[in-house]
C-alpha cells in the first residue's frame, strides 16, 4: 500500500468541509488535482471513504472509521516536525559531554552558563571521564562528544586539537620542590615521595610513554584515583604530582605550587572527538561554539596554547573527518 501524506490531507480536509470546492481552496489545490488524490487514496485502501451527491459529500461508514486514524497520524507527524524545528532553532534539546575534570572546571562549567543565558530550553549533562571512559561513551552513543588527552587515536574517532599545555610538579609550597624558580631537570624529582594518578587517566599515560623519563619517575609510591582525592594530599605537604598546567590550576589557586619540567618539555594535547562520520547536533555544536568563547580566559595563561576556533568547530561538526 502507497499512502502519501498529500492523499491523507486531503481526505481530512474533505470531510471536515464536506466540499470538494471548499477543501481544494482550504489546500490551495484545484478541484480535480483533490479529486484525484481521493480517488487514488480509495484505490489504494480498496473502498469508497466518501458518498457523492449533487448536494453533499458525505462520509461512509468505513470513511467515518478511517478518520481519527488518519486525522492522528497528521497530527503526530506535524508534532514530529515541530520538535525538529525547535532542535533545529536550538529551543530545546540536549547535549552530553565527557570530558577530563579541569576541562570542566575550566572551560566547560563557563561554556555551559554562557549556553544557560543564550539557549535556557536545551540541557545539558556533563561527565568527568579517564579517557578510557571517554573514548567508550562517545563509541557507545553515551555523549555527543569528549574532551580529553588522546594517547593513542582510534580508528571510528573523528578528533580536532583544542589545547596543549606543559608538564610541571606540583607539591606545597614548603616542599623542597617549590624552592625551585624556573623550570627545573625531571630528574630533581628523584629524592621525593610522588603521588600519581591511576594508569587509566590520560595524564598519567602521557609520562609513562616517554622513554626519556627514567623508569623509577613511572613508579608512584602512592597511587589515588582522582583529583579530589589528590589534592588533600598535597595540601598537608606530602609529596608532588606530576600535572599538566591546566590541571594544576585549581591546585595552585588553592595555595600549592606548580614548576614546569623540562629535559624533556612534556606537553599533553586536549582533544575533542565525537564518533566517526556523525555530524554533531545543533545543540552540541553550539556548545562547543560556546566552549570556544570560554577557551579565551586561558589565551593569557602560562604554559596553555589555544588551537580550537569557531571555524574549527564548524569543520569538526560536519559528517567528514577534520585534520586535528
């Protein structure tokens, strides 16, 4: 059976005006182009929907059965299109976002104010996420995109580069580490007591692949899982971190010290991926618009480099693969 939407409004119409003439000038259609559309919908379904007289167009009886059916499906469908007009229009909607917690901090928890005052009818859920986690939310359809250290890039992921920031220790400012007043050697760390973060976090992956970092800086005497859980240890003056700049700013806001290392100069790269070949919605690629504007309170930011613009969001948005 071929129904079309054209045959199902002009029945409706046809037996709300009971009138050929006035239907056809209710759809703007001529007469004969909705008399035929009757006819091919009655041959379609195999019976009359309508009794003719030189007087009145009335319904039969399995017309009078057929129409709250097709008078729903009208309605539902125009329901349909409405609610993609208002994503479209970015009057509702929802995006979901994993991404490391200083991104979040940072930058999204500003993008997502900013997105509140511009757009308050779409929501939006944000996940703290290892990149682990990440890459299997976004590859699940969980979120709509992440933000994270990508160590290695999969295949089914389309990434852009939003940031790189250095490597430095972080300790209390009474720690022997913090007497230090410029960048100091890697190899200064080797006398202290280290607290890492698990092996799963993208910040601890970067320094365990670079040969030129000796193997026992690889080797945390103390282990936790999380920045919130790292951060009480560092305040009461036991041991460093090793984080990049970004992750240690809410650390140094608190009152620690961070000095960047060198020989070698390790930076991490923040990514945004989304899965490949997906365009993103409307409503996640204006948060990522929004991300960008956040993205300019670190452009003055020591040992942070800015890379993602709206141009390279509307590139990364689209179904194709961008060069990150």
């Amino acid at each position: 059976m071929n129904v079309t939407l054209k045959q199902l409004r002009a029945f409706v119409a046809v037996a709300h005006a009971q009138s050929f003439t006035g239907a056809a000038a209710q759809l703007h259609v001529t007469q004969s182009t909705l008399t035929a559309s009757i006819q091919i919908l009655e041959g379609e379904i195999g019976m009359r929907l309508f009794d003719r007289s030189t007087r009145a167009v009335q319904l039969t009886a399995q017309g009078q059965q057929f129409l709250p059916a097709a008078q729903r499906l009208l309605r539902e469908l125009q329901q349909a299109l409405d609610d993609m007009r208002q994503t479209a229009d970015l009057q509702r909607g929802t995006v979901a976002v994993a991404a490391a917690a200083s991104f979040i901090d940072y930058v999204l928890s500003a993008a997502v104010a900013d997105m509140a005052h511009s757009y308050p009818g779409i929501r939006v859920r944000l996940t703290e996420a290892t990149t682990d986690d990440a890459c299997a939310m976004v590859l699940d359809g969980e979120v709509d995109f992440a933000v994270t250290t990508l160590v290695e890039r999969p295949a089914l992921l389309d990434a852009a580069l939003v940031l790189t920031d250095t490597y430095g220790s972080v300790q209390h400012a009474e720690h022997p580490l913090s007497a230090e007043t410029g960048p100091m050697r890697w190899s200064r760390l080797a006398p202290h007591v280290m607290v890492a973060l698990p092996k799963a976090s993208g910040i601890r992956a970067l320094v365990d692949q670079q040969p030129q970092i000796a193997d026992r800086l690889k080797q945390p005497a103390y282990e936790v899982a999380s920045m919130s859980s790292l951060s009480p240890l560092l305040a009461r003056g036991f041991g460093y971190a090793v984080l990049p700049a970004l992750a240690a700013q809410p650390l140094v806001e608190d009152g620690l010290r961070f000095v960047p290392l060198r020989e070698p100069v390790l930076r991490r790269s923040l990514f945004v991926f989304k899965k490949r070949g997906r365009a993103l919605t409307p409503a996640a690629q204006a948060l990522l618009e929004k991300t960008c504007g956040a993205l300019q309170a670190l452009a003055t930011a020591r040992h942070v480099k800015l890379y993602l613009d709206e141009a390279a969001v509307r590139v990364f948005a689209q179904p194709g693969r961008p060069t990150a």
